[in-house]
C-alpha cells in the first residue's frame, strides 16, 4: 500500500479527531464481526504491515489446530461510523495466512470476488460486472422469541396492517417513509447510493431500498453496510427489523433481488437493439450458465431453511429456472421498462439476504462465465422466454427451484465444477460450506415446531 494512500487515512483521522479504527470482516455464514483498536501514533503503518491477529476457527473458516489468521485493513473502505460514540473510522478487511509471506487466505469472500473479477476479464474479454441489489425488509414494533428444550415460540407486533395492495402504500398509511427518508440519508453517508424507496407488498411493515449499481467487491461491502446500518437505526428508533426471508406466515418473503450486467469498454455488453429484451448473445449466454447451475446456486443465494419458505408459488416469488420479460415466478426477469442502452440487464430473483455476499455473487459470476465458455442458450435448454403463466400450462416442461436447503446442497455436491474455474472455490471451502449448512438443517429438523402442537399434541 502506498504512503500516499496512508497519509490520506491519517488525514482523515487528523481532521476528524478520530480516537478508534475499527476492522470488520464477515464470518463464512455472513454475520458480521469486527475488533476495535484506539487510535496511536503510527498506527495505520502497523496495521498494513503487522494487521491484527484472530481466531479464524471461530469464523467457521478453518480447523482449530490451523487457525490462526490475520486482518489487514483495505484503505479504500474507510468511512466514518455514524454508530460508534467514540469518533470512530470502520474499514473492511482482507483476511491474511500467518506464513513469512502473509499470503492471501484463499477462502476469505472478498479475496474470491477480486479473483472472480480477474477470471471474467481473461476468459469474456468484458471490463467488469455490475450489480444493482434491492434490499426487502419487515419493520416491527416488537418482537420475542425464544427456543430452548422445553419452549419453542415466535411473537411479533405490527404497527402497519393493511387489507391489501400495500405495494406503493401512500403516508399516512404508509407510516415508516420518513424512516426510509432518514434511513437513505444514512446509507448515502456510508457511501451507498440509493435509487429509490417504497413500502413493499407486505401489509405489515415491508419495505424496499434499491441501489444503483457498482462492481462486485463493492457490492459485496455495500450489502453488509445496509444491514449494518439499517439495523443500528432501527435500535436507535427502538424498532425492529428483519431480513429473514420468510418472517410471517402467509405473508410476502424478503428477496434480495439482484440486476446484473456486464461492461467491454466501457459500454454495456449485453445491449443488442431489436433482441428479445434487448439482450444479445453474450447476454442470453451468461444468463443460460446461471440457470443451468441455478440449483447448485441456490446453495449460495438462498442458504438458510427460511429461504425456501419464501420461494413458494402465489407471492411473486421466483420458483422457477426460466427467464422472462414480466413473469415474477421465473428466476430471471428482463425489465422492460428499460429504454437506455447502457441499462440494459437482467435481475436474478432468487437470492436473499441470508446469504454470503462475496460467496452468492461469486458463484453467480461464474455460472455466467460457464454460461459464455459454453455458449449455453436458455432457449435451446429449454428455459423459455416465458412471458405467459408456464406455472399452469408447462409446469412439467421447466426445471423448478429446489424445495428445501437440503436439495440446494444435493445439487451443489453433484454440480460445483463450474465454481473451480480459476481455482476460485477449493473444495476445503465447499466442504466446509455443506457442512456448515447440514448443521443448520439437521437443528431445524430435530426442533419440534410450535404448528406441530397444533397438528399432532392430541392425537
């Protein structure tokens, strides 16, 4: 790291009399942690020579007799920490081995990602990718739960409880847009540029932030920013948030939905006028490799049990790996309201915020580039354009989204090749991944369910 690019960082702090620096990075399922370290003479020079030690075992990254791992700042996150008492400047940090070299640790997400970046360059000859994430999320007044041997329950209160059509829903009614208002302010802080907010189709309490678009890595760091800031507001305001895909019951889930395209010098590389969707050939390829692989993704983009109570029909949900202009049951939908050129892109549906960012949007780039290395045509395959209701009248003609986590990592454990290209995914890490995952499935399927009372206590 230049000296230059030090000296910025101690600028900053100078000028903002900052006393703490403060290094996060994200554990392998996705939550955040960070380590704290008052502010000293020198103290950014040590940090990019020396880093930080911590416990990697405790991360689920590696075996606990090789865990010893080390935090290095990236400077280009520094921002300021709206959150903290103490004038605090956050950055995120790549995660280093502890040999003479201080290699890289290939299992760190945003180390994938940088290499993901790289891969497309060499392999399509396209400048970068470019994502554009919308956050869905429930605001309640209150919530409790709690789950213990003898005690299995879930309690939330609403402040919001519209009949119907909540989609748009205008204040007074709509009583959490200024919550939004401050909210976008806060993230733009953060250095995350908001497109628009709006109460979505839940009637009790949803709500959607969109952003504009940004490379992969950034993508990644802005994801973990959102729920880190929206979540700190929300305690600040003494409500309660969630993004858990499937929070209530009959009511519509949290996706995480995902606009996608790709740049060759400098002008998107997906614009062909006159196309279905205006999308050219390396479009429709990119998007065939992803919903060829769409199952195994799956593993990545929807990663938690919740996930897949979300990805059910009737709630304009995707549960299907077809593309389209205007059905939402399809994985991929072409917006057709995109009339600029330099817009023209796909969204992926399925993803939700319980996911790895840097691992989620990783595997999809790389069913992309298998998609272009192969030249696998959606139409050939058989994944559509479907414009019309294929949930009725061609239901047994299309691939359906898997039914449950367990089919997610069924599928990644038969179908993963495309995610070693590049030696981007070793298998150390997607071992560790099913693991990790079966571990969540077999503690929700040997946990009695509250519904199973109902069901089954008087029999």
């Amino acid at each position: 790291m230049s000296k230059q690019s030090i000296q910025s960082i101690n600028n900053i702090i100078k000028k903002n009399k900052i006393e703490v620096i403060d290094l996060k990075c994200i554990d392998l399922s996705g939550r955040l942690h960070h380590i704290s370290l008052p502010v000293h003479d020198n103290i950014m020079n040590k940090l990019i020579s020396e880093g930080v030690g911590f416990d990697g075992s405790s991360f689920g990254f590696r075996k606990v007799e090789n865990s010893d791992m080390i935090l290095i700042p990236d400077l280009e996150t520094a921002v300021i920490d709206l959150f903290r008492d103490a004038p605090t400047l956050s950055f995120y940090s790549n995660i280093m081995l502890t040999d003479t070299k201080r290699s890289r640790f290939t299992q760190d997400g945003r180390y994938l990602a940088m290499q993901a970046e790289q891969l497309l360059k060499k392999v399509t000859g396209a400048d970068k990718s470019w994502w554009g994430p919308e956050f869905e999320f429930y605001i309640f007044s209150n919530v409790d739960y709690d789950t213990r041997t003898a005690t299995s329950y879930y309690r939330v209160e609403h402040a919001e409880e519209f009949y119907k059509r909540a989609y748009h829903a205008a204040n007074p009614f709509d009583i959490y847009d200024d919550f939004r208002d401050e909210a976008s302010k806060l993230l733009q802080k953060f250095g995350i540029k908001i497109k628009y907010h709006h109460h979505e189709t839940g009637e009790r309490g949803q709500q959607e932030i969109e952003t504009y678009f940004n490379d992969l890595l950034t993508t990644g760091d802005n994801i973990i920013t959102a729920k880190y800031v929206l979540f700190n507001f929300a305690r600040q305001k003494n409500l309660f948030i969630t993004f858990m895909p499937k929070p209530m019951y009959h009511q519509p889930g949290n996706g995480l939905h995902l606009h996608l395209f790709l740049t060759k010098n400098g002008k998107n590389a997906f614009y062909k006028k006159g196309e279905y969707g205006n999308m050219n050939e390396l479009g429709r390829f990119f998007m065939g490799g992803m919903l060829k692989h769409g199952p195994a993704l799956s593993a990545f983009t929807n990663p938690s049990t919740n996930s897949y109570k979300r990805l059910v029909p009737g709630f304009e949900a995707p549960v299907a790996m077809t593309y389209g202009q205007g059905n939402r049951a399809s994985a991929i939908r072409i917006p057709k309201y995109v009339n600029n050129p330099d817009e023209t892109r796909f969204e992926y549906r399925p993803p939700d915020a319980t996911m790895n960012p840097y691992l989620c949007l990783t595997a999809m780039l790389l069913a992309g580039i298998d998609g272009v290395v192969n030249k696998i045509d959606p139409v050939k395959e058989g994944f559509g354009p479907y414009d019309k209701n294929f949930l009725e009248e061609d239901r047994q003609k299309v691939t359906m989204l898997p039914r449950n986590l367990t089919e997610a990592i069924d599928a990644l454990e038969a179908d993963n090749d495309f995610l070693k290209r590049g030696n981007i995914f070793s298998d150390e890490l997607l071992e560790q991944w099913v693991k990790v995952k079966n571990e969540e499935i077999n503690a929700i399927g040997t946990m009695p369910h509250p519904f199973e009372y109902k069901m089954y206590f008087t029999l």
